[in-house]
C-alpha cells in the first residue's frame, strides 16, 4: 500500500471512529433523559464554523499557516464528518417552521455544492494535464483574439489569391463562430469530442473540392481551429473549477449565518438546555 492510500485509509478510519463516539455520546444523553439536540447542534455549529476557516486560509497565503492542501483534507474529513452529525440533529427529516427549512435547506445546498465541488477538484485537474501547456485561465480571451486575427489574415489572402469563394464561405459560416466566442463548452465539460469530429469532416470536404494551391492555407486554419479547441478545453475546465465556488460559498455563509441566528434564538426563547 503506498503512502497516498496509507493516509486515506488512516484518515478514514479516524473519521469513522470520531462519528461513532458523536453518536455514542448522543445516545447516553437521550438516555440520560437530557436533551441529545443540544450537543449535537453544538458539535454541528463549532465544525460549521471550522469549515468556513478554510476561505479564511486561502486568504491569508502569507502567513506560515499550514500547507492549504492540509487544511483542504480537513475541510473534506470535517464536512463528512458535519453532514452525518446534521442529519442526526435533525432527526432524518425537514423540520416544520419557515426558519428550520431556510436553515435546513441553506446547510443541505452547501453539503451539496461541497460534495460538488471535491468531484470537480478530484476529476477536472487530470484532464487538464493532457495538453502539455496550462493556459492562464484570464490569458485565455488575449490568445483567443490573436487566433481569430491569424485566421483572419489568412482567409483574406485566400480570397486574393484565388477567384475561388469556397475558403472564404467556408471561414465565414463555419469558422468565424467557431472563432469568436467559446464553444462547446459542455461537451468539453462531459468529454466528448464529437465537435471536433464533425469540424475535421468539415476541413476535409472543403480540401476535397478545393484547389491544391489552396491545401496548405487550408492547413493553418485547421492548425488554428485545433489550438482554439484546446483554448476551449481549459476554459471550460478552469471555468467550471472556478464557478462552483460560486454556489458554494455564499450558501455556506448563509448557512453559518442562520445557525448563528438559530442558537441565538434558541437561547433568547430558553430552548437550549442541556
């Protein structure tokens, strides 16, 4: 067993434990005629508030912390950890007030974004390593324009050197689009590449008919469609890796939020006793 999968064994393992002593100690305080609600809301807010230490983390880089990938696995034990406890408080079932449901509704969003988010931070990042060059995700937009300027360039001059319209149709209504903006994004995203299938079927009907003074121009747009697939590739991937932190976090501020507000209520009614 390598060390990797030692760690993650290990970790589990401690997880598993740390849930089955909550649970143990929930029961003796249900048996013990105390209230259980009150120590598990109390575990649940104190990893509610660690876990919300993690974007503090990232935001103070420069100070000798821990490594971010440490506090990034204790974030993920953590929120397992959390989303079992939250069930357990509420009983396995949504609560009946307005205010349980928005806290109830708000919590279960930010697990779900969560999980989310491990997946994508799990799978994306390999899929990014296959091209040998990681673009800068705010560089992207500059490499996009010098590529839809090459071809440009390059279609212009077929339309000079020829009395033959068929590369500048075909950069026209096909390529030009394609050019302009991202495309494919969700195939991208779901690792299909029928778009660029259907883009080489397209280049090679336009080589067929075209002159052969015109295969090498006809080359270079392909070259340049083929880097702008790529530049598509990591937008999408760094896109997508950068968007779900927005879900996740607002409604996990939301969620401390209401919890906050919650045992400030339970206190100002006197419904938190032990």
């Amino acid at each position: 067993m390598t060390a990797f999968w030692r760690r993650r064994v290990v970790s589990l393992a401690l997880l598993l434990l740390a849930g089955a002593l909550l649970y143990l100690v929930e029961r003796i305080y249900e048996i013990s005629l105390r209230d259980g609600t009150y120590l598990t809301g109390w575990v649940l807010f104190v990893m509610t508030v660690l876990l919300a230490l993690l974007n503090v983390r990232k935001k103070l880089s420069m100070l000798p912390l821990l490594p971010a990938a440490l506090w990034f696995q204790a974030h993920v034990y953590v929120g397992i950890l959390a989303l079992g406890l939250f069930f357990l408080h509420s009983n396995f079932r949504l609560p009946n007030g307005p205010f349980e449901k928005a806290l109830w509704w708000a919590s279960v969003l930010a697990f779900a974004t969560g999980i989310l988010g491990l997946l994508l931070t799990r799978l994306l990042p390999g899929r990014l390593k296959r091209h040998p060059e990681r673009v800068v995700f705010e560089r992207i937009p500059a490499f996009r324009s010098e590529l839809q300027t090459e071809a440009e360039c390059l279609a212009l001059r077929a339309v000079g050197d020829s009395d033959d319209s068929r590369i500048s149709d075909f950069y026209l209504k096909v390529l030009a689009p394609f050019l302009r903006k991202p495309r494919n994004l969700l195939a991208h995203l779901m690792g299909s590449r029928r778009h660029a299938w259907r883009l080489d079927a397209q280049f090679r009907a336009v080589r067929h008919s075209a002159k052969q003074d015109a295969h090498e121009l006809l080359e270079k747009l392909q070259e340049i469609a083929e880097a702008k697939d790529i530049l598509d590739h990591q937008y999408a991937l760094q896109l997508t890796l950068k968007a779900w932190l927005f879900l996740h976090i607002p409604v996990s501020i939301a969620a401390l939020l209401l919890a906050i507000t919650h045992v400030l209520l339970a206190y100002a009614f006197g419904t938190a006793t032990p």
